[in-house]
C-alpha cells in the first residue's frame, strides 16, 4: 500500500519544473514570463526635487523598505526650505525611523515637527509613537494629550491617550 504524501493532493503541477510552472502561472494569471519588473527607486537615478524624493520614499516605505524610505526622506529634507512640507519631510522618517525600531530617532524627527509646528497633530502624535516605543509612557501620554488638543476629533489620537493610559 502506498503511502499518501502532502504532494499528492497537488496534481500535476507537482511533477513541473520551476520554469515550467512559471510559465503556467504566468499564462493563467495573463502575465508575461519576460515582462521586466518595474523599476525600482534606486535605478531610476538620483531624484529631482524634494517632492520626487519624498514620492520614493514612500513607495518603499509602503514596501517596509523603511532603511531605503529613510534615505529619500532625507534627500527631501535637505532639498526643501517649505515650512508646511519639511514638517511632512520629518514625520514621514519619524515613521519610517519607528519601522525600524529606531525610537530615539523617531522622536528626534518628531519633535522637529512639532517645533515647526505646535499645532500639527500628526507631529505629537508621532512624538507619542515613539515615546511609546521607548517606554515613556508620561511623556507619550502629555505627546498625545498636545496631539488631542490640536486636533479634539482625532479618533487615532484619543484612542492611542487611552492606551497610553492604562499603561501607566
């Protein structure tokens, strides 16, 4: 008697080549076998302004490439003197920093934010992330408290003070 193996519910693709079932595949999903992937960021030269730097890095950032996402954010910073958009620059590698668990990092971007502008909500609530990711959770707590004061109907922001709170 032959013994059933977790191989023999999958057909005769089990019996395919790598290359073969990519050509299947490629046949039942519509694709190419030879289609070239999209360029990536890094092959597509260095960006042309601030805002083509910021755009990369938020395709890699949506890729979890935070490290790479770090790297356009900054191209963005120094390439930048817009008050409004430079406080966008650094709350987007505030993020990426805290992708990496990087929350010293992550804080230190935020603050800035909030010394461009006090009143941005995201800012303090990007402070409070990374305050959280460093166990200092008064100073989150105060972090999200500033965010909800700015910004009253921010379900994101009440419902990360009410965390925060019962971690004290």
């Amino acid at each position: 008697m032959a013994t059933k193996t977790a191989f023999d519910d999958l057909g005769p693709e089990a019996n395919k080549t790598v290359d073969e079932f990519m050509e299947s595949a490629a046949h039942n999903f519509n694709l190419s076998p030879s289609a070239t992937p999209p360029k990536a960021p890094a092959d597509m030269g260095p960006p042309k302004d601030a805002h083509e730097a910021k755009e990369r890095g938020n395709a890699c950032y949506k890729a979890r490439q935070y490290a790479e996402a770090v790297g356009y954010y900054e191209q963005a910073i120094k390439m930048c003197d817009d008050t409004e958009q430079l406080k966008i620059y650094y709350s987007n590698r505030s993020a990426a920093y805290f992708g990496l668990k990087m929350f010293i990092e992550s804080r230190s971007d935020a603050i800035k934010c909030t010394e461009l502008d006090s009143m941005w909500a995201k800012g303090w609530y990007r402070k409070g992330l990374a305050e959280e990711g460093l166990e200092k959770y008064h100073d989150a707590e105060e972090s999200f408290r500033m965010g909800v004061d700015c910004a009253p109907r921010d379900e994101a922001l009440q419902r990360a003070l009410q965390e925060v709170k019962m971690m004290l």
